[in-house]
C-alpha cells in the first residue's frame, strides 16, 4: 500500500502520452431521486476529455468537459426546465468540468480523486474506475483503452439546491469512455 507522500511502484498498462478521447464510443451518465420514490436517469450529450498518461499513475492525469445544455433525460420539456434559470441555469453554468488531482490503483480496479467544478463552484469527488483493457482495433490498426467510472456529489454542495424535497441532493454519475493510443 502506499501513502500520499511515496510514489507508487505501479506500472501502467497504457503507452505513455496523450490519448485521443473517442467521443463516439463515450458516454456520460446521471442519476437523481424524484420525490424520493424513483429515479430519473438522464445523460449529457456533450462531452470532452483528455487522458495524458505518464510512466507512473502520479504523473497521469485526465481531465473532462460537459457541457450541461447538452442535458438528455429523454423528456424535451424536463429538459428544457431543467436548463432554465430557476433550476440548473445553463446560462451562468454553462459547463461542468473535472480535473484529476491523484489517481491509484492496479489491475481493473482504480480511484481517481480530483476537482468537480459546476459554474464557479469546485469540489473534491472521488470516482471509481474500472479499467476495461486495451484492444487492438482491425478496421485501422488503432488501439483503444476503455474505463467505467463511477461517483457521487451533493448538488447543494455547487448552490444548486433548487426543488428541495422534489429533487433528492446526492447526483450519481457514471462516465463510460475509451481513449485512442497516441501514434
């Protein structure tokens, strides 16, 4: 096991440099209880990331974009209350960004802790992620590493503590993604 201040001896099963994100085959997720009886499960369209892998997990680091009007519940009016000022207000949050500060881990099973930032609004998260492996694909020659990660914040803890008692506070999100190998 190893602290915070010792680097790690974990060698990653990925070439080093920049990864080319794979928007195609990449998806982002959420879940929020409704009236603490169900769940509304939704996606957001728009997303960009960057996977920039070094020769240890401390000197990797991933970064990613969504744009929040890019909202997908499956319900174009929901969406579109949902974008408007008294709820998510896309206009003075258009974007919600995530910067990784540590990643650790071996095998398929990982963690990768960073700062989730909403409007002017950051915060630590902690996701956990499944490394999918890396495939040689046929068609081009490529290979394409692919994770799962999962995590959790509170809504409040960005001000967006609109519709309380309608909404519930905890958001799961589940990133699903593959990064092409650098050439």
């Amino acid at each position: 096991m190893t602290t915070e201040s010792q680097p790690t001896t974990t060698v990653l099963p990925l070439a080093s440099g920049r990864w080319t994100f794979d928007p195609m085959h990449s998806a982002v997720g959420f879940t929020i209880r409704h009236l603490g009886i169900s769940k509304v499960r939704g996606r957001f369209n728009d997303l960009t990331a960057e996977l920039v892998v070094g020769d240890r997990p401390e000197t990797s680091s991933v970064t990613a974009t969504v744009q929040l009007a890019s909202i997908d519940t499956g319900n174009a009016d929901r969406d579109a209350h949902v974008r408007a000022a008294d709820l998510l207000d896309v206009a003075k949050r258009p974007t919600m960004s995530f910067r990784s500060t540590r990643i650790s881990g071996d095998g398929e099973e990982w963690t990768m802790t960073g700062d989730l930032t909403i409007g002017d609004v950051t915060r630590p998260i902690t996701f956990d992620v499944e490394f999918g492996g890396v495939v040689d694909v046929p068609v081009d020659g490529s290979r394409h590493a692919g994770f799962d990660a999962t995590g959790e914040f509170r809504r409040s803890d960005f001000g967006l503590d609109f519709a309380p008692g309608f909404l519930g506070d905890v958001v799961k999100v589940t990133l699903e993604v593959q990064f092409v190998e650098p050439r």
